[in-house]
C-alpha cells in the first residue's frame, strides 16, 4: 500500500460537552475513493470541516503529506492542495459562473494580490477555470449568473470551483444530495474520473453511487468510526449489520 | 482618599452602572434579540423624558404621568415597528442604519417644535427625595438608590421574561430562526411588534425616571446613544446578564477613570471596549 | 492653546492690508454724501438655530433685531436684508458655512455665533475676508488674543472674563481655597484659568481643577472628590442641561450649604425653572443679572418681552448690543459700509448704552465691562453689586 | 456593449465638465464644490470597505480627521510646508492607523465590527478634544497653505481657489479611476468576494485577514487624502472632523448614493449637500427652513425604505443587482 497523502490520528472534536467526532482515524491516497456514510449526525460534516480547517480539532493530528496540518486555518490548508465542496451549496450566488470558477482559480497564483492589472488578463488562470468548468460540465453556463442556475448545476459549480484550485486532496461533502438521476449519474462519471490523480474522500447517502465509487468505505455513527475497510469487508461486517439491523436499507438513514 | 471614599466611589461606579443599563436595556432588546441597530434608541429616551416632564406639569404628579406615558411609548413603538423597520428585516444592517439615522433628525426636529428648546426640570417625588449622610458633608440621593432598585428589578424581569416564560422562548427562537418559528405557527411578526414596542417603551421609561436626576434637554438623548452601544456590545449582543455587566464595568471604569486619570477620561469606555472585543470579539456573554 | 499663538505674519498683513484698502477706497469718496439711497445693506446671521444652543441662536437673534427696530428697522438710514445660515454648533463645517455668507451672499457684516469651535472656524475665514464681523457670544480668548484682528469685534465676553472677578468676592467671603470643576474643553480651562489668576492674586489657592469629559454629565464620582478634599468653596462652569444637572446633584449630595457654590454666570442662567431650590442663594459673575434696575434695561426687558412674547437674557442682551455696536458704526460713515476703517474707527470708540450697563470696547475689541455679582433667589439671577468695575480682558498675544 | 462604452467614457466627460467649472468665476461655489469634491473622496474611500469588501467602518472619520491633524501638526507653525513630504507622511499615518487598529478590528464582524471602529475613531477623538496636542476643543490653525513647488517653480499655487480645485478634481478623479482599476484587478475581485462569501473565499484558499487588512489600509489612506485636502481648504481642523457625527455623515452619504458604485458615492457626496442647500434655504422655505433637519431626517428615511440601491440605483432604473453592478463597474 502506497503512503497516503493525507490521515488522521485519534482525531476529535467536543463542542462543549457533546462529542461530534471521535479518536478518528483515517486515511486518504491518491487513485482512491474513500466513502463516508453514517446517519445523520454521525459526526461526518464535522469531520470534513476538521479535515479542511474550517473548525480547529480538540485532539488528535491531521496528518498531510507528513506534516501535521491540525489547527492550521482553511485557506493555508487549501493553498496546500485540499479542496472541499459543501453540503449545502455554497458559490458567490451574485456572479457568473465563469467568476466563480475563476476566482478559484485566481487563489492559486502568485497573481492574486495583483492590484493593477485586469483580473481576465491571465490567460493560465481564465483556462484553468474553464477547464474546471468543462470538467464539471458547466462550460455551456460560463457567461449565467450563479443565482440563476437550477440547483442541480448549482451543486456542479461548487465542484468546479473545487477542481479550480487544483486540488490533490478532494472533500466531497453530499455533492448529490438534490440532485436528479441524470445529474446524479454525471456527478458519479465525473467522481470516477477524477479518481485517477485525486485523493478523495466522499461523504454521500446515495448507496448506489457509494458502492459505484467506493474503494474504501468507513461507516461512522455517533462520531466513532463503527467499521473501516473495502466495501465487501464493511458489508459482511457484524457490527454494522447489527447497527444497522441487517439491511443495507438502513444505511440511508 | 482614604478607605471611605473608595468605598463611596465603588457606590457610585456600581449605581452609575444600574443607571447605564437602565438606559441601555431597551437596546439590549431591540439590538441584543432582533438584531436592528436603532440609532434612534437615544430619541425615544429624550421622548420619554419630555413626556414625563410635560405629563408631569400636567398632572403633577411624575407617577402618573409616566403611568400615561409607558402605553403612549408602547403604542408609538409599534406603529414605528409596522409602518417603518418591518420592511428592513430581511435586509442589510446599513438601511436600519439610515433610516434610523433619519429618525434621529425627525424626532429631534419633532421634539423643538412641539416642546421648544428649553432644559427643563422635573422634581423628585416628594417620596424620595431625602438624602442619606454618608460622610460630614457628604449624603447620598434616595431617589438614586431607588433608580438602582428599580434597575435590578427590570434587570431581574427581562432576565425571567426572556429565559422562563413562553413568550421568552419565542423570542430567543425567533432571534436564531425566524422561519423555523414562522413554521411552527407562532405569529412572528406580533412577537417582533411587540419586542420593538418594549424596546421604545423602555428607552422611554429610561427617559421619564431619569428625567428628576438628568433634567430634560435638548439632543440629550444622542449623549447617550453611543454609551448604549457600548454597553451592549461590550455585554455581548442577546445577553440580558451581560449588558448588566458591562454597565457596571462602564460604571466602575468611568467613575475612578474621571478621578483618578481625568487627562485621559473622555477615552476609558472606548479602551475598555476595544480591549474586550480584541479579547473576546463576541462580547464578555455573547454566543460565538 | 495653539489657537493663542498669534497668526502668521503674512496672514496679519494680509488682513491688515484688506482693511487699509477698503479705508483706501473709502476715503477717496466724497465725504459728507448721503449713502442711505445705496441698496440694501445685508447682515449675515450665522448662529445655532439647530441642535443643544438653537435657544441661544434665536435670543441672540430676537435682541439684535430689536436694536434694529428701534431704529425704525434701518441702520444710518439703510435698509437691512438678513441672511441666515444654521451653523448647527459644528465646528467641522464651520469655515464651510462662514463661506456661504462672506462669497455666495456678500454680507456686509457677519453676527455670530454662541460655539467657541465654530468661532474659531469663523475666525479663520474672516480674518483672510476681511469681512466685519461681530460676535454676540462664542468667548473663546483666541478671537480677541493672538487671533484678534481689525475687524473682530465681541460685544459678549470672554471666557476669561466670566471667572476672573470670582477671585476678589471669593478673597471677601474669606474662602482661601477653592476647587474648580467644569467640561473637559476649551470654555472649561479657559474660565478655570480666568479664575484661577484672578484668585491666586488675592492670595488664595486652588488646589484642584477637577474635568469630565465634555458632554458628560454624571458628575457623583467628581462630588465625591470634592467631599474629600473640604475646600472652602466650589467654582464651577457648566451650561444648559449640564449645569441645571450639576445643580440638582450638588444639592442631592448634600454639599449645598456645606460648600458654598459659585460659578461663572452661566451656571445659573436660563436653568432656574428647572432646577427647583437646588440653584438658591448660588453665587455667580456675569456681565448681566436680572433686576439691575437701570432705566435702560427696564425699558428694553419691556420692549422685548412685548415683540417676542418671551423674557430676555443674556444671550439677547448681547444681540441687542451686537446691532448698537453696529448701529454706531455705521451711522458714524452714514451707511457707507464701504467705508471699512470709518466704520472700525467708529465701533472701536463707540460707548454702547447697553441694558448691562454701559461698556466700551478694548484695544481687541473686546468688551472692557463690569462684571456683576448674582445671588439666586426664586427664579432670579440678582444682582449684588458690581463685583469688578470695567473688567478687561488680558488680551494676550493681540497686537492691535 | 453599449453601457460598456458608456462606463468608460463617461467618466471622463464627467471631469472634463468639472474642470470648466472655475471659468463660472463664481468663488463660492468653485470652494464649495471644491468642498464636495474632497467628500466624495472620503465617501469613495468608505465605498471601498462598506460597498466592495464588506466591512462597514463606523469610525472612518478617525482618517479624516488624523490627516488633517497630522497636517496641522507635522508643518512648520508659520510657514508653508511642503506638499510633496506633507501628504505622504499623513497618509503613511492613517495607513499605519489603519494597518495598527486593523489587525484588531478585523477579528470581529458585524454589528461588533461597526462598534469597535466607532470605538477606536472615539478614542481619537477624545485624544484630539481633552489634550493639548492640537489645541483641544477649539481646534488648531494651519496658517500657510502648503506648497506644491517643483525645485523654484511653483507647480500648484494652493493659495489660488481655481488651483486648488483643480488639484482636489485631479485627486478626486485620480482615486475614481485608482480604485476603479483596483476593483477590476484580481485583488479587487477577491475583495468583492469576500464581500460576497468570506467563508467560500477562505476555503478557496484566500488568505482573508490579508486582504481586508490591505483594504482596509488603502481605505484609510483615502480616507486621509480627502481629511487632508479638507485640512488645506479653510486651514482649520477641529475635533468635531473625526466625531462620530461625521462617520455616520459619510456612511449616510455612501448609502444614499448606492453601496458598491464608485460613482454612486461620488453622486451621494454630492446629493447630501445639495439637499441640506435647498432644505436650509431661507429664501424659499422661509420660517420652514429652521426646521430643515426634519425634512432632511423624512428624506433619508424614504431612501433606506424605497430606494435600497441609492441614487446610482434609481438612475439604473433598478436594472441590475448592485453586485452585477459592481463587476461592470469595475471595467476599464
């Protein structure tokens, strides 16, 4: 097994009394999906926003490429190459899409606190944002304004800018929820292929997408990994059959 | 000094502070629970201030003038609260900047030409009006120890009106989620007219028991706005018990910050707020 | 006070030029002709009608209008247009709206105004005019110190003044120290130190100036400070709401009649129905105090109260000797404003006849007055005597 | 692009126009609006934080006021002093201000963030008003214009009211075209998105605390341009120019003009004058006009209820959102 790009150690989170997230410890490599599933409050989100610093750990390392990024601010996190999306849809509603992407994609070049030139005059930057855009299948709504995209292209747009930053690390957060079947079905094509030279981590209720995309899986309740391992291995697992009373049915919930 | 006097001015830091948040207690709410910054806040002191002197030479009488006064106050507060800040909600901070900023100008302008630019006076209740010696030459006001009273008694009130009753919890639900209470069937905006119309009342009634103490003046209602502010921002927006700290701390802050380093006095309230909120950047109580 | 320090000298001769250039053209005319058939002669107003001093504004007003009146509503025969400008007591737009009179309307003369910041703002941009101007109020010394200039004229005091006479009555009650408290302001430390000279020459000591900061007026924390230090008396500077309040609470605290108050005039002035008792028996120094019982004052505290329905003060007296000052100047040229030097040379000998008293005008054009002293009794600001004959101002760093 | 040629052309008819302005040899209203012209600097400047980057400052008269001290303050007390060391030094004071108070105020947001400007411009006001340093609550002259000389030339007489006026439409056009350029550079579009979405702008990577400390520096250097043109206009400062009332004044007029439009703040600066003209206007409004206040107080009500875009919005007939504004704006 090659070296992962990004783990956690004893990983944990207390919010006051409550415990949302703990002793969790997982890994992430390059070429690999790594799925995310649990009910709801199971501590998933919390996860994600420990991984990619919007909220600073109580305990425990994130450890990426060998170096402990626990406690470091969002953007230093991603300026060292993790992107995330957002469960809940999260773009600059008021610009179009191309500026959307092109922000993001502004935010990796030493041009970014250029005070002078015209932002479109860096052709890297306006073509790394509309290849995000392409890849994201976006590249027909560049010239729409964000607030006026269905919310299914809303949720494509947020992976784009994701993709803009050119990430090595992705934190996919529910990138379906609310989306149609043909959506859906794009969405899981364009995780597939992303898959080749991205780390991924994915955290998603739709079982056929998981088991469509999952190289490992880590079932998580009440804010403790409950089981880790290929999806086979989670499947025949005891303790989340038991968890979960035999069906995995229940695994949406 | 001697021990004395550090103890008379600790009585008059602590009682200074209860008239502070006196003042600043209807902005707690209006500010603190529904989140509208009313510039006009120090208008609707002054309005209950003129009101109970002018109610007051009526009747005589400063009780029952301010027993007339508080209903005229509620009722101006929620017709203020219908026609005009209900349709900024939903929007920025900065047009209740402006619109309350106008208010200002309307109320000031209202103000000269209804009760003309005079300072006026209005007695102590007979009642009150005592003094109790502390030092050979020194007493302390009744009427001010009865100020602090009826501080700690409002204090106590908001404090059980908005942690133990119903209409507390819709309020608290309605400053974090309008529209989850909306969905429960709860009338929002009868809860919204009826927080702003205490809000005014209370500014007012700060104005109309203060007023034996204070005197009624012109443009007395903008000296004490920006005090207000800091009061509540200092306490932490939304919290009852922190605004009461914060008077106090203002209190204590300006009384031995005039005597002890009067170069530098003016300046006390606004160090002490910058220190807390660089220290604390929600406020001594206020939710992260 | 980097007011006090005196103005550059080019800015002097600048002004100084303007002046001897409009007497230049003044006398190159034909003296003796009639000027009244010149058109109308236009008087800027710029004073509070705005704001914490719009009382003020409209006595000072009402007075100078009724100087006016008296006069058959004309001045050395010339028919007056006013023009007004709310200064709103902001001293940020002071030289802004000074402007609006001296080069949108071109007054001939600019009265005002009752703020100290907003007449040194006016100073600024007068003294380069040229413009005569005559201040019924604003004491701040700089105008008729180091920034005086030719036509700066003041026909109320100067902050100095309103103090200064307290040393010798205070001396005569045998008080040997004394505490100060007044605003953390111009006003405040420019009375305190008119007291404080004029007491230390008598011998006595003050041995504390006690500020809050300007417009606060929780004063308990300062009352406590004075309990603590016993002086044998208390001089305090306050105005309007602030003073009615410093009243109230000296009472309350229990220091009346254990620490006898004085003050400078404005202490008790225009606060007296508001304060009940609290004001009794306080004694302070003014240029005016009710009941002075002279023929001149009887007679205008009449006309006055039957044109505005109202009782003067002492704001209104000093608009009312702001048009007989500048009544006198202009009848001395016969309304030939023109005539720049004629009509400064004329005020500067002028004796007013003032409902005060009579008062001349000092070398910086300040009022040289007597400075009564008042005792509150009832409602009334009374008069005690003459506490100081023909008082001046020190006037320092004026050259004229 | 029809509204593109528009946006950049217009502009610069629009100085043209005032640059004849003086030729009407009207002294009064060359120094009056002369005296516009400097406020919709210091209402531009407001625009920067308030309406691009989303920090509403209520304390941004403290620049104002600090370079029009630091002016009055910094010169020889008789003589002139030079333009060409005196304005940078007080612009590199509000800059250092700002950078100074930034790094504490920037960690609050919101209502808090509003509150603690106004604390810190507070504290310079009261620094200004209880202590000697500049002649306290009666302010301080500053008894020679400055020079602007180029070796023994004399570049811009200051002391000339059309020279100085056109050298406060050079800054003014100067700082719209500035901040125009700098809101179209990839800097200006961070700092609209961070206006926009400060917590997408961090996960992106954006160093925020970076940007808004550098914005809120450049606003304070503007700020300080207008305070110390202001300072050389009438040569008096007084406390009261960097007073709360003052803050509000200006934020009243970036509001009225429309948030997030350059031009916007520059109309606004222009319209809150004008208004309070006409309103206090004697000659037409008779005894009324003592109550002008009040009318200017139901005026300012009725733009913050139905005119959410300002005057820029109204002129835009309400076509486009403010943002969308904002990026075509930022063209050119």
């Amino acid at each position: 097994m090659a070296e992962p790009i990004l783990r956690t150690e004893g990983l944990t989170k207390r919010f006051g009394g409550l415990v949302a997230v703990s002793d969790v410890s997982l890994d992430l490599q390059v070429g690999e999906v790594h799925v995310v599933i649990g009910p709801n409050g199971a501590g998933k989100s919390t996860l994600t926003n420990l991984l990619s610093g919007d909220l600073p750990p109580s305990a425990g390392r994130v450890v990426l490429e060998g170096r402990d990024i626990a406690g470091l601010s969002s953007d230093q996190i991603s300026r060292m190459g993790v992107g995330r999306s957002y469960q809940k849809t999260n773009i600059f509603l008021p610009f179009t899409v191309f500026e959307n992407a092109r922000l993001a994609a502004q935010s990796r070049t030493p041009h970014a606190m250029r005070v002078f030139g015209r932002a479109e005059a860096y052709a890297e930057i306006n073509a790394r944002a509309s290849a995000a855009l392409d890849a994201a299948g976006l590249g027909h709504r560049a010239g729409r304004v964000a607030a006026t995209l269905s919310h299914g292209e809303q949720r494509q747009l947020e992976i784009a800018m994701c993709l803009a930053t050119q990430p090595r690390v992705l934190l996919l957060d529910e990138p379906l929820a609310g989306m149609g079947p043909h959506e859906s079905q794009r969405m899981v094509e364009l995780i597939k292929k992303l898959t080749a030279d991205h780390a991924i981590m994915l955290i998603e209720h739709d079982m056929d997408a998981v088991f469509a995309v999952a190289h490992r899986l880590t079932v998580m309740v009440n804010g403790e990994v409950l089981e880790s391992g290929t999806p086979e291995q989670v499947r025949a697992s005891p303790a989340v059959q038991a968890a979960y009373l035999g069906g995995e049915e229940m695994l949406h919930g | 000094m001697d021990l004395a006097f550090i103890l008379i001015q600790l009585l008059n830091g602590l009682q200074y502070g209860m008239l502070l948040f006196l003042v600043s207690s209807g902005l707690t709410l209006v500010f603190g629970i529904m989140g509208i910054i009313n510039l006009a806040h120090g208008s609707f002191y002054m309005v209950g201030a003129y009101l109970a002197w002018s109610l007051a030479s009526m009747t005589g009488n400063l009780a029952t003038a301010i027993a007339i006064a508080i209903p005229l106050t509620v009722v101006l507060g929620m017709a203020l609260e219908k026609l005009l800040f209900r349709q900024l909600y939903t929007r920025d901070h900065l047009y209740q900047v402006l619109l309350t900023y106008g208010l200002i100008l309307v109320f000031e302008e209202l103000r000269s030409i209804i009760w003309g630019d005079d300072v006026h006076g209005v007695a102590v209740p007979a009642l009150l009006s005592a003094s109790i010696p502390l030092t050979d030459n020194l007493s302390y006001p009744v009427y001010r120890l009865a100020i602090s009273g009826v501080c700690l008694l409002l204090a106590f009130a908001l404090y059980v009106l908005i942690q133990k009753t119903r209409l507390g919890m819709m309020i608290r639900a309605g400053a974090s989620n309008r529209d989850m209470v909306q969905s429960l069937g709860i009338d929002i905006k009868f809860i919204y007219t009826l927080v702003f119309a205490m809000g005014v009342a209370l500014a007012a009634f700060a104005g109309m028991i203060n007023a034996p103490l204070s005197s009624v003046t012109p443009n007395m209602g903008s000296h004490v706005l920006i005090i207000c502010f800091v009061v509540v921002v200092i306490g932490g927006i939304g919290s009852v018990k922190g605004a009461m700290a914060a008077s106090l701390m203002i209190g204590l802050a300006e009384t031995f910050g005039t005597v002890l380093v009067p170069e530098v006095a003016g300046m006390i309230v606004y160090v002490l707020m910058a220190i807390v909120l660089v220290w604390r950047p929600e406020g001594l109580f206020g939710r992260k | 006070m980097s007011v006090n320090d005196s103005f550059d000298r080019r800015g002097f001769l600048k002004g100084s030029a303007a002046i001897a250039g409009a007497a230049a053209v003044g006398t190159a005319l034909p003296s003796g002709m009639a000027f009244a058939q010149q058109g109308k002669l236009k008087i800027g107003l710029m004073l509070p009608y705005t704001g914490t001093f719009a009382q003020l504004g409209v006595a000072i007003t009402n007075g100078f209008k009724l100087a006016i009146d008296e006069r058959g509503g004309k001045l050395a025969g010339r028919e007056i247009e006013f023009v007004t400008v709310d200064d709103e007591s902001n001293p940020a737009k002071a030289p802004e709206n000074v402007n609006k009179l001296v080069q949108r309307d071109k007054v001939d003369v600019v009265i005002g105004t009752v703020h100290s910041g907003v007449v040194m703002g006016m100073a600024k941009v007068l003294k380069e005019s040229g413009t005569l101007w005559i201040n019924p109020n604003g004491g701040a010394g700089a105008m008729t110190g180091a920034a005086c200039a030719p036509n700066f004229f003041r026909t109320s005091f100067s902050n100095w003044q309103t103090t200064h006479a307290l040393g010798k009555v205070l001396k005569a009650k045998g008080h040997k120290t004394a505490v100060f408290i007044t605003w953390k302001y111009a006003a405040g430390e420019e009375m305190m130190e008119g007291f404080k000279e004029g007491f230390e020459k008598e011998g006595g000591k003050l041995v504390k100036e006690l500020y809050t900061p300007f417009p606060q007026v929780e004063f308990q924390a300062l009352l406590t400070e004075i309990a603590s230090i016993k002086p044998d008396a208390v001089v305090a500077f306050f105005a309007g709401g602030g003073a009615a309040k410093f009243l109230k609470d000296y009472q309350a605290a229990g220091l009346k009649g254990k620490i006898p108050l004085y003050g400078s005039g404005f202490l008790t002035d225009g606060v007296l129905d508001a304060v009940g008792d609290a004001a009794e028996g306080v004694e302070t120094t003014l240029h005016y105090a009710d009941s002075l019982d002279t023929k001149k004052d009887k007679a205008f505290r009449l006309a006055y109260a039957k044109t505005f329905k109202l009782q003067p003060d002492v704001y209104a007296v000093q608009g009312y000797d702001a048009g007989q000052l500048l009544a006198a100047g202009l009848e001395a040229v016969k309304g030939n404003v023109a005539d720049k030097a004629g009509v400064i040379k004329a005020m500067e000998a002028a004796k007013i006849d003032s409902p005060r008293g009579p008062w001349t005008l000092s070398k910086a054009h300040n009022p040289v007055q007597d400075m009564y002293l008042r005792k509150v009794v009832g409602k009334e600001n009374k008069s005690m005597g003459v506490a100081w004959k023909g008082l001046a101002d020190p006037a320092r760093g004026c050259k004229l | 692009m029809n509204s593109g040629a528009l946006s950049r052309w217009l502009p610069w008819v629009v100085v043209g126009l005032f640059a004849l302005f003086p030729m009407l040899e009207s002294t009064f209203y060359t120094q009056l609006v002369t005296k516009v012209l400097i406020m919709a600097i210091f209402a531009m400047s407001l625009d920067l934080l308030v309406g691009y980057t989303g920090l509403v400052s209520f304390g941004h008269a403290a620049y104002f006021g600090l370079a029009g001290y630091a002016l009055a303050l910094m010169g020889p007390k008789y003589e002139a002093a030079s333009l060409w060391w005196t304005l940078p030094a007080s612009l590199g004071i509000c800059v250092v201000f700002a950078l100074v108070t930034g790094l504490l105020v920037l960690r609050t947001r919101g209502i808090y963030f509003i509150m603690v400007t106004l604390a810190f411009a507070q504290m310079l006001f009261f620094v200004f008003h209880d202590t000697k340093l500049g002649g306290g609550s009666d302010g301080i002259y500053i008894y020679a214009k400055p020079t602007m000389n180029l070796g023994e030339t004399v570049l811009v007489n200051l002391e000339k009211l059309d020279q100085f006026y056109w050298l406060v439409l050079f800054f003014t056009a100067a700082t719209y075209f500035l901040l125009r350029r700098i809101l179209g550079s990839s800097f200006g579009r961070a700092l609209v998105g961070i206006k926009v979405n400060e917590h997408r702008m961090r996960a992106l990577g954006f160093p925020v605390f970076r940007y808004q400390l550098a914005s809120f520096a450049l606003g304070g250097a503007l700020g300080g341009l207008s305070g110390y043109l202001a300072a050389v206009q009438f040569g008096f400062v007084n406390p009261e120019i960097l007073s709360w009332h003052q803050s509000g004044m200006v934020l009243m007029m970036v509001i009225l003009g429309g948030m997030g439009t350059l031009h916007g703040a520059v109309i606004g600066a222009f319209a809150f004058v004008l208004l309070q003209e006409v309103l206090s206007n004697q000659a037409w409004f008779g005894i009324a006009a003592k109550h002008w206040q009040l009318a200017m107080g139901i005026l300012i009500m009725l733009v913050a209820l139905y005119m959410p875009q300002g005057l820029a919005g109204l002129m835009n007939g309400f076509r486009r959102k403010p943002q969308a504004e904002a990026e075509e704006g930022a063209d050119g």
